[in-house]
C-alpha cells in the first residue's frame, strides 16, 4: 500500500490499495494539493522547520502513526514509512492500524527506534522479572523490535 510522491509533496501516483485507504480514485489523488489528507489543517512554518532539520540530519527513512482525514470525512488512523527515492521523490508506505484518531502523530527514525529499544533492554536488567514496570519495559522492547524491523524490511524491498 504505497503512495509515491514528488519532491514537492505533491501526488505522483498510489497502488489500489492505498487509493482505497484514502478514499479516493487515482485522478481525485493526482489533483490534490499537499497535505491534503491531514487529520488538521498543517502548519506551514512547522513543517518547514521539520523538513529543514530532517534534511540536516540526511534525510534518514521516517516511520510512525498518524490520523488521516478522508475526503468523505472519515478519519482512520495509518501507521507509515517514508523513504527518498534516488529520484528525489518520496515513497510512502501506509498501512491501517487500530488506534485512536485523536492521538497525536508519532514520527520517529530507525536510528531512533534503535536507540529506544537498546535503552529499554538496559532498563530491563535493573528491574525485578515479573514485576509490572518489568513486563511493561518488555513490551517496549517488542514494539520497538517490531518497529525497527518494520523500517528494516521496507528498506530491503525498496532496494531491490
């Protein structure tokens, strides 16, 4: 379910499957602006600053959660992997999730994922087994291995 994207954010293309997420057809697709499906009108002096300091840091892959606004008005909540094309192009990688539409987006990076998940395990190792704060540290931990190899795996198949 990929969405491909120009460098200007404008709509270059969707496979089925992401068209049917956004409620949309592919000429709908094509002919709407940037950030058309945001959940909240964005924020152009935010965004701007995002990408500036996403592209200071090498345009790393970006992955999280966020709620999109259909056309019809439906919100439905999508987690999400946006890689760059040698093209300069963007490929977007959505999938539905079960999840609250109101929660907030979560952005995060493999580096950060990886260093999350190294975190936890060493948390891990001073807490009692079996306690609460120990089998919630766990499900960290098997979130952001499940996250990080999310990230991982989408890399692989674009690469080849």
């Amino acid at each position: 379910m990929s969405i491909l994207l120009n460098s200007d954010g404008t709509y270059a293309d969707a496979s089925p499957d992401a068209l049917d997420i956004l409620g949309v057809t592919r000429e709908q697709l094509l002919a709407m602006p940037p950030g058309a499906f945001a959940a909240k009108p964005p924020d152009p002096e935010a965004d701007a600053a995002f990408r500036a300091t996403w592209e200071k840091s090498g345009a790393p892959d970006i992955a999280g959660e966020a709620t999109i606004r259909r056309p019809d008005g439906d919100e439905r909540r999508v987690k999400f992997l946006i890689r760059r094309r040698d093209d300069g192009r963007f490929v977007a990688a959505i999938e539905p999730v079960e999840g609250r539409v109101e929660a907030p987006p979560k952005v995060f990076t493999a580096g950060e994922v990886l260093a999350a998940w190294r975190a936890a395990e060493r948390r891990l190792e001073t807490v009692v087994e079996q306690s609460p704060e120990w089998t919630s540290i766990r499900a960290d931990i098997e979130s952001f291995r499940q996250q990080y190899q999310t990230l991982f795996q989408t890399s692989r198949s674009r690469a080849g």
